[in-house]
C-alpha cells in the first residue's frame, strides 16, 4: 500500500537537487498506479487493499505494507492500518522515521506487527548523504520512542558506495535489529552509479562483520 508524498521530497525530478533527501529511487507521486486512486474514508482504502488479495482456498493471513514516500505524512495511514488489522491482515510499516514523535509513538507500536525504520549509518555524516540534514537525529528519536513502547522494531540500512564501510559500526551498534539491503539501480536509481556497488562488494562487506 503505498501512499503518495514524502516530507524529504515532492517526488518530481526538478526538485531533487533542493531537496531534504535525493536519494529515493521510489515513484510516490500521484495516485494513478495500479489499484490507485483517492478513497472517501480510512475503511474503504482498508476495505479495496483486502478485496485486492488473491482469492484462493487458504489465504491465510494477508500481508498489507504501508509505504511511500512516507506513509505517516498521510492523516488517515495510522487509521488505515487499524482497520486492515481488524480485517485479519499483518500490518507492516516502511518509514524514515521523521514524523513520529511522543505523541504517536505508542499508537503506531500497538498498530504494526513489524516497524522499519530507514537508517544508513552510524553518524550524522555518513547517514545524511542519502537521507538530507537532520534525518539522522529524528530518525534515532523514532527509534528509542518504538524501543520505549516494546515496538516490533527493525532498522533497515540500504548499503551503497557511501556507507559500504560503515556496516560494521552499524551491526555493532544495533545488532539483530538491523537489516540489509543494497541499492538496486533500478527505475528512479538508474542515474546513481556513484552509488553502485556490485555483488561481491556488498557480501565482502557483509561477510566481514563478526
């Protein structure tokens, strides 16, 4: 499920170069994607992303992720997400983080079966060269506030030529809490080959961290 908007960025190619963050490979703008559109209510978004789930004999128990841009800049995500839950869906959410605070910390730890949370290194000036100034700090305070609320947590690190060498410092300092993922150049990323590294790049890396 993924909701259109991001707070870093407007989405639109003429904007990256004066935006927070000019990393994101993601096409989040408008809503005219497969299965898009704009609903009256939190319940019947809820309800379309059900009746989109396969049919089969055992469906078992869905899997409904909120994405973006950055799903919490929506009014009605959090609202969105309870009423999937309630319809017997796992409810998963993919955020950077910057827009959860005090005030809805506990809410969204009770909501979500699995939280992530895009952090891409161990500093300020490591992580920023991917996600803009001041991600790094509102990210760590999302992070304590989901750890404070017991919140099924993981911190997702997408590895590029940039902080390639700061997965050891990242795993030593988050241990079973992190994950990894490289940046693939696909869609909006197929411009970054200074940021590509190749296979044997990331499982090196990946391969040296006790």
């Amino acid at each position: 499920l993924r909701f259109a908007g991001c707070n870093l960025w407007s989405g639109r190619e003429q904007h990256r170069l004066e935006a927070v963050c000019r990393f994101c490979d993601t096409d989040f703008v408008g809503t005219d994607g497969p299965g898009g559109g704009k609903f009256d209510s939190a319940e019947a978004l809820a309800t379309a992303v059900r009746q989109a789930w396969p049919a089969t004999s055992d469906p078992g128990k869905p899997l409904v992720v909120c994405t973006g841009g950055e799903p919490l800049l929506a009014d009605f995500a959090l609202d969105v997400a309870q009423y999937a839950k309630r319809a017997g869906n796992q409810v998963h959410l993919l955020s950077n983080g910057t827009l959860i605070d005090d005030d809805n910390a506990n809410h969204i730890a009770e909501i979500f079966d699995l939280i992530k949370i895009s952090l891409d290194g161990s500093t300020p000036e490591i992580s920023e060269q991917h996600r803009g100034k001041g991600s790094h700090q509102r990210a760590l305070k999302a992070i304590d506030l989901l750890l404070r609320h017991n919140a099924p947590l993981q911190i997702s690190m997408t590895v590029t030529r940039k902080n390639i060498d700061d997965i050891g410092a990242m795993t030593a300092r988050f241990g079973s809490l992190l994950s990894f993922a490289p940046l693939f150049c696909t869609g909006r990323a197929k411009g970054r080959g200074d940021l590509t590294i190749t296979g044997k790049e990331y499982f090196k890396a990946l391969s040296s961290v006790e």
